[in-house]
C-alpha cells in the first residue's frame, strides 16, 4: 500500500510538472508531420498558446499543457512529449542564444482558411485541399461570386485551387476539347460569367484576379500553386489586353499583344512571353516544364536556408525535416529564375536546372507565396488520376511546405530586423 502511495505521489507531482506538450517535428520522432500542424491550429482554435520553435528538431512545436490537447494528439496519431517548465526553459534557452540559427515564434490565432475552387468536380485533386482536410483544418470553399461581392474580407488565408485567371480554359484545349470534362467546364464558366454580368470568362476573371489583387494589398496572406501562379500574374499583366484566341472567347487576340504586357502590375514575375499557341498546353516562358531535361529519379530541390533570428517569415515557410524534397510535375512546374522579380524571394531552387520551386513576397501590407508543381506525391498527376492517399504519405515534405503556409499567418507580429 505504501509503495503504492508513493507511485501515485510520484505520478501526480510529475503530471502536475508537464506544463507543456512538446511536439517533435524531425524526422525520427514524428509518426506523422502532416497531423502534427493540424493538432497546433486546433490548439490555436482552443484558446491555447503556442511556439513555434524554427530549426529547433524540425521545425516544432511547444502547446500550452492540455489534456484536450494530448487527447487529440491520442486519437490523430501524433508524437509528443509531456514537458516541464524547467526543460521548456532550458529549450528556449538554447533557441535564444546568439549563436544558434534558432527562434521561437508566438502563435497568437488559427487563421480563418478559404479555398477558391470552383464547385463542379474537375477531373483532378488539389492538393492543398487534400493536405487540409487530412490534417483536419478547417476551410471554406469560395469562387467567383463570393471574391467579387467581397467576402475575401472575412478570411486571413487564401488559397488559389488549380486555375486559370486568364480565361483560356487551362490550355487544355489541344488535347481535351472534345472531353465531356473540358466541354461542361467551359459551359458552366460562360454561364457563370453571364450570371455576373459579363460578356467573356475572361474579363470576369480579370475582375477577380483584382480583387485578390486588392485582398492581398490590404494585408490578406495568399498561397498558390500550379497554373494558379502565372496564369494570376499574366491575368494582372493583361489586364485591358485580349490575349484570348478565338476558341476561348469568341473572337481573336489582339494583334502584337505581347508589347502590350505590363509587368509593373505583376507580383512575381517579369520579362516573359506569352505562349501564342493555343493547342500548346502552356502559358508562358515562366514555367520550366517544357525546358526541364531531369531524370525522375534526380528529380529534387533544395530548401534554402534563412537566419531564423533575422528573418523569420522565410525560415518559417521553409521548415521542414530535409533540406532536399523530391521534385514533382504540374501544368506549372517551376520558375525560371530569369523571370522571377528581384524583390521576390527564392525559397527552394533546383541550382543546376536554373528553377525556382517556391517563392515568397509582399504587396503592399500582405504577402503571397508561389509553390510550383501539382500533388508533391505524385510525380506527374495527370487528369483523371486518382487522388493521393495521405495516410501513405504522412510525413511529407513536400506537402509540409503547405502547411507551413497554413500556420504562418498566426506567428505574432514584429518588426523585422534590420
């Protein structure tokens, strides 16, 4: 009996020590990454704080002690550690000193997420939100009715579902014209248009691409991958310009259109010519994926390494438990580097190819971050594909990249150094 009182004792004093949950993010104490960010936004919903310790193990994270906190990290199936104020402090002792390229960040708010996707089943999956659901974050679905009667206003965080801001359809039109897909989809966005007023997809479409334009300027934080990256940036560089062949908008492109592009109105990128070819299956010269000659198997990029003390925005978007990620195919693959703005940051390149995978930047009080490729599990998602299955993926790095965009919005804020 006394033995028994005395494990008990020991039990609860040492219960009553673990004034935080520790979540590992490396890569040999993490049974699954991708759950891992969704317990910290769910910690966030809860009122709870939390640190987000860059390069410390990974990139992880420190919960305030609850026990609907470890429960859930139970039930979803993610590491952790019951940890003491003392080693706490030690940790973030560690973190803070001078000579380390560590940080803690504060996570004050689950940011409030919109997708913009539209609502007919495409022949394809996102895989933002394929990553958001299976982390268990929540989001709403908008499209063009919702962005252009203002509601971007009620979200922190926007992402741009795989699309084309320029009003051509994605480009498919070389090869699925004749698709039950490719025809209903364009239907649906010409029926669209009319019910809001316009007379082409694509002016419709300029009108929304302003709009997140302004959404971003007045302090909103957007994510973007595949053609959702350069097809928004030619759709502001066009803007006033028909660069839309006739089997797009009913009536030719404009003659000499290219000299017409401004790219001062661009976010990212600059000096780039537009594909006049409408059965070729590309925008524009900013994509490397026709010009890329790497074997699958050399398929990789590296992450770039930031000080996380000086800046933190980009050591927070590129934490992760490997530096090299393997490379992935999309409409929009990559970036050449020739084309991305001075301003704009690389955060993972592929040196030899010459290609930026991921780039970060601000306009005006917000900031937009481009992520090349499709799905970063599957290597060349094509239509009709089946969608990737997270439960066989569960430590991504890949698809951690998208969730650090997820979390980023809730750091506190602080002037950046100088």
């Amino acid at each position: 009996m006394k033995k028994f009182l005395v494990i008990f004792f020991v039990l609860m004093m040492s219960n009553s020590w673990a004034s935080f949950i520790y979540i590992p993010m490396n890569d040999d104490n993490q049974k699954n990454h991708l759950k891992a960010y969704g317990i910290v936004y769910f910690a966030l919903q809860s009122g709870l704080k939390a640190k987000w310790l860059l390069n410390y193990e990974g990139g992880s994270f420190l919960i305030e002690n609850n026990p609907i906190i470890e429960n859930e990290c139970k039930i979803r199936g993610v590491s952790y550690e019951m940890t003491s104020d003392a080693k706490a402090s030690i940790i973030l002792q560690q973190i803070a000193s001078p000579s380390s390229n560590q940080e803690a960040v504060t996570l004050e708010k689950a940011p409030k997420i919109a997708v913009y996707s539209p609502k007919d089943k495409m022949p394809w999956d996102d895989a933002v939100t394929l990553v958001l659901t299976y982390a268990e974050i929540p989001f709403d679905v908008i499209y063009d009715k919702e962005v252009l009667a203002d509601k971007l206003l009620l979200y922190e965080w926007l992402h741009l579902h795989h699309e084309d801001f320029t009003g051509q359809y994605g480009r498919f039109y070389g090869s699925y014209r004749s698709a039950p897909w490719y025809i209903e989809g364009k239907r649906n966005s010409e029926k669209l248009a009319r019910e809001l007023g316009y007379t082409k997809v694509s002016k419709e479409k300029l009108d929304v691409s302003l709009k997140i334009r302004d959404y971003v300027i007045g302090g909103g934080f957007m994510f973007a991958m595949c053609s959702a990256t350069d097809s928004f940036d030619i759709s502001l560089a066009a803007e006033g310009v028909d660069i839309a062949e006739a089997m797009f908008d009913g009536d030719p492109a404009e003659p000499n259109y290219q000299s017409k592009i401004d790219f001062t109105k661009t976010f990212a990128f600059k000096n780039f010519i537009l594909e006049p070819n409408p059965v070729i299956y590309e925008f524009s010269s900013i994509d490397m994926t026709r010009k890329r000659r790497i074997p699958r198997t050399s398929d990789y990029f590296h992450l770039i390494e930031f000080s996380a003390k000086w800046d933190p925005i980009p050591t927070m978007l590129t934490q992760n438990h490997t530096q090299l990620v393997k490379g992935f195919m999309g409409q929009t693959t990559s970036f050449d580097r020739n084309a991305v703005k001075s301003n704009v940051l690389v955060l993972a390149e592929n040196k030899v190819n010459r290609e930026a995978r991921y780039i970060h930047g601000t306009k005006g009080k917000g900031m937009f971050t481009f992520y090349g490729g499709h799905d970063p599990e599957d290597y060349s998602h094509r239509v009709g594909d089946p969608k990737t299955e997270l439960d066989l993926h569960p430590n991504s790095p890949g698809y951690r990249l998208i969730l650090n965009n997820v979390l980023f919005p809730a750091a506190k804020k602080k002037k950046q150094k100088t």
